[in-house]
C-alpha cells in the first residue's frame, strides 16, 4: 500500500542503500516547499500554467512492442487497432487476495472489503479501465515445498476476480504486493518461511501500529536480506520469480489481464530494485511472450522527494512499463503548505516521472496516486494532478476504491452497524470526469478544460478504430473534429463514446458536454 507518512524516522530511511537520510529529509523539505509555491494559484488560475512550456513527447519511429490484450510503442500503450490507449484504473484490497488473516487463532490484521460483479461494473461506469489487484506472495506460496506449491484455491480466486472484470470491461494488472515485507512482521508481502533473520515475533492484528512496524528491526533486516548480495537473498529472489513465472502461466493467454507488476514499492538502492526488476521480468518473458511487465523504483527516494534515479539505458525487458507513485503532499508537509498547493507546486512528481520512463523507454503508469478525500483541498489536488498526467501522457491508478482501515480513503463509506457501502459524490467527482481513453493516431497535447476535452494529435491512415472518449453518463456530448461537428457514437450508461476524427495530417478533436 502506501501509507508511508509513519516512516520518516532515520532508521527507515537508512534502508534507502546509496542516499543518506540527512540528503533524503533535506530533499523532502525542498519538495514540499516546491508544492507549496504561489499560494494564490488554484484550479481556475491557468497563468502559471500558461507561463510552463506544455510538455511535448519526443518523436520515435520505435517499432511497437505487440502485446496482449496490449502493447507498447514509444511511450504510450497501444491496442491491437493501432490506437495509442490511455489508461485510468483504481487499486483495490479484494477480501481473500489481500493477505492479512491467520489460521493460527491471532487476530486478522485489517478488515478487507469484499469484491464482486457490481463493483467491477461500477468501476467501469465511473471511467475506470483497469483495476490494479494488489496480491501476496504469502497467499500464492504460503508453504516452504520442494518442489514449490501454490495455493490452487488462490489462484483461482484471483481467475474469479478477473473474471468478474473482465466481464465488466475492466482490465486487471496483477500487483505482487507487499507493505512492511510481511503480514508476520509488518502488513502483507511475503511468507514466514521467506523472512530471514527469523524474526523477534510473529505478529497479530489489529493493525495500530504500522508505523512502527515499518521501523521495526525486524522489516528491515528482512528487507535487507531479501534484496542483499548474500544468502538468502538470492535463494529467496529466485524463489520470488519462480512464484510470479507460475502466475504469470496460470493467466497465460487471459486477454482480462493487463500485465503482471513485479513489487510494489521496494525499499532498497536503485541497483537492489533494478536487479530484481530484471530478473522477474526475465521470469515472465520466459513464459509469456506478450505480457506486460510492470515496475517501480525504490520507493523513499519517490515518496519522500518526488524523483527517482534518472536510468541511463532502456530496460531491457521488451514490453515494460514504468509504475511510480506519486503522492505529493498526500504525507509530508504542513496544512499550510496543503492551503498553498498549487499546480505548479505539484508539478515535479509527474515531470520527473515522465523523464524517467523517457530513460527506460517505456510508457508510464502512476501506479497508485491519492490524497485524503477529506482532506485541505483535496478536490484541488485531484484536479492538479490529473491535469498534469494528462499533459505529461500519462496513465496512473487511484487509491484506493474501498477502505474501512488506516486513513478510510476511498470512494465509498462503510456503516459498521448495516455492514453497507454507499458511494461518497464528492470523492467520485474528483477521479471521474471526461478523458481520452483511445486515440487514432499519435497524441500531441491534450487536456481537459471545464469539462470539456481537448486533444491534438497526428492521424495514421492504418489505425483501424475510432477515438474513444469517456464522458460521465447522463451528460449530452458533442463534438468537433478540426472545428467540423461531427457524430458521437451512442454512449451505452458507462459514457464511453466512439467519434471519428483521423486520418492523414493534424487534426484538433474537441469533446465535451455541450459545445467546445
């Protein structure tokens, strides 16, 4: 998960190999007061914006990586009908997948939410095209076998998940998760067996305190050892990717889901994460030829200063994605600086994001971004940043769909006395509103603007489908192909809507709820 404000003491950021703790609190700082510049910009304020360059993608004449059910080619993802696709998706803890009980009589750690079809339908309804499935190697390989098991009733509780999705529309990027290396020590991740040293104890539930937990001597010797040069490390990666290989060919040929992420957010030096990076993504190559690989950078350099090491060459694994977090001013900073955010202020986060996909040559996908929806400014912030991943073509996953534990983020409220969901409006207007989902060609800028898309981009001739939109249901749509009305496709109660706007040349699509 990512709820990283309870690790800013030293001893947790010492875990961070190659950067000192004094540098990564002194970057933090620095970060946190870059988002809290220009106190007097806010949502409807565009001259700071005006006064930034736009970003502009470098050409390539990359060939396209062909995936399933997609690819990849110089940046974005790409369908099987030549259009760039951007994505929006929503991370979701699934009751039986998000490891955290125990058969031993100890306490469950966390309540889990329950995942089914109206959920997976409601999730494409409000826009959202992928659902980034948080699971644990804990629940795949509970049990030190030679030759190793995996747990078939989890495997196939994943497939029901899936499934439901894709039923639904919704493609699902299965993330090995971990928060605190394990749910024996810290929260979820990896099996007993796979902790080394043993540790001190075995841990219960409830979960009140993470923070410490994440601190605790415990994680990170476990951390260490797993990423480290010595014994057990490299006995336990290879076991790690032998686990994701056997996933990886339970799902093999599923066109329900997207790609395989390879470890949420890893506390270890840019060389540890990068090893293990490629070497499970080697492990899924192995087995499937066309899936793809998601992967993120060490996680404190990220969260605490909004950058990661810039790469100076291309993953070498075909068919990668790079997935960073960004949460700006989500944990660290003052409610003042929160008073003060601005979008230039939030700015960093994804620009460096951007530049280091660039150095790996591979789309980006923000795999988890959020904010307290009950937060100082929270609506602002939503706005913010996905007016920055818009211009910076980017794709990213919201936290989180439903919590009844930690922060109770999400984007619905839980009655304890009922034991019923119910949709919180003012948290989903800040993540569903009209995007780009598919484009016949190469985007060249886009943005939304009071609602109302705007997207130039170059037409191919050989790209076979229409440009897809997504407009909130119930709205009416109309649209303007190089200042030309032309047609919106019949939106089914989702709001995705098929306008035709291509071919040879530049081309200028306006969409919105009335007239652009």
């Amino acid at each position: 998960m990512t709820r990283l404000a309870s690790i800013a003491c030293l001893s947790f950021l010492a875990a961070c190999g190659g950067t000192s703790p004094a540098a990564l609190v002194d970057a933090s700082a620095d970060a946190n007061a870059d988002a809290s510049t220009d106190a007097s910009t806010d949502a409807s304020d565009a001259s700071t914006d005006a006064a930034t360059p736009r970003y502009a993608m470098p050409s390539c004449d990359a060939p396209a990586f062909v995936g399933s059910p997609l690819g990849t080619r110089c940046g974005h993802f790409v369908d099987a009908e030549g259009r760039v696709r951007f994505l929006l998706g929503v991370n979701a803890r699934v009751e039986g997948l998000f490891d955290v009980s125990f058969d031993d009589g100890r306490l469950p750690l966390e309540p889990i939410p329950s995942f089914d079809g109206s959920d997976a339908a409601r999730m494409h309804e409000l826009g959202f095209g992928v659902l980034r499935l948080p699971l644990n190697w804990s629940g795949l390989e509970p049990e030190d076998h030679d030759p190793p098991a995996y747990d078939a009733a989890y495997l196939d509780r994943i497939a029901e998940v899936v499934a439901l999705c894709r039923d639904a529309g919704v493609l699902v990027l299965l993330d090995l998760h971990q928060d605190a290396y394990s749910k024996e020590i810290g929260e979820d991740g990896a099996p007993y067996w796979a902790i080394a040293p043993t540790p001190s104890a075995r841990l219960g539930g409830p979960l009140d305190d993470l923070g410490a937990r994440r601190q605790s001597a415990d994680v990170l010797a476990a951390s260490a050892s797993f990423f480290g040069d010595a014994e057990p490390g490299p006995t336990l990666r290879a076991r790690f990717s032998a686990m994701v290989s056997a996933l990886t060919q339970r799902f093999l040929g599923d066109e329900g889901v997207l790609g395989i992420e390879v470890y949420n957010e890893p506390v270890a030096n840019d060389a540890e994460v990068a090893r293990l990076n490629e070497q499970v993504a080697a492990a899924i190559r192995a087995v499937d030829a066309t899936r793809l690989v998601f992967f993120e950078p060490p996680v404190l350099p990220r969260n605490f200063t909004d950058q990661s090491a810039r790469p100076d060459a291309p993953f070498p694994t075909p068919g990668a994605v790079y997935a960073p977090h960004v949460y700006t001013l989500a944990f660290f900073g003052s409610d003042a600086q929160r008073e003060g955010m601005s979008l230039e202020g939030l700015r960093k986060g994804n620009r460096t994001a951007r530049s280091e996909a660039e150095g790996f040559g591979t789309p980006l996908f923000v795999g988890e971004f959020g904010y307290d929806p009950a937060g100082i400014r929270a609506a602002d912030w939503y706005a913010f940043e996905r007016d920055l991943q818009d211009e910076y073509l980017a794709s990213g996953a919201v936290w989180v769909w439903k919590e009844r534990s930690q922060g109770s983020w999400g984007l619905f409220d839980y009655d304890e006395g009922t034991g019923t969901w119910s949709e919180r409006p003012s948290a989903v207007a800040m993540v569903s509103r009209p995007r780009v989902v598919a484009v016949a060609g190469w985007p060249e800028s886009y943005r939304v603007l009071d609602g109302k898309i705007d997207l130039t981009f170059a037409g191919d001739p050989e790209v076979l489908g229409p440009n897809l939109m997504y407009i909130p249901a119930g709205w009416d749509v109309l649209a303007r192909c190089d200042g030309a009305t032309v047609d919106v496709g019949t939106a089914s109660a989702t709001g995705f809507r098929e306008v035709v706007c291509g071919g040879a040349g530049t081309h200028r699509l306006e969409v919105g709820p009335s007239a652009p």
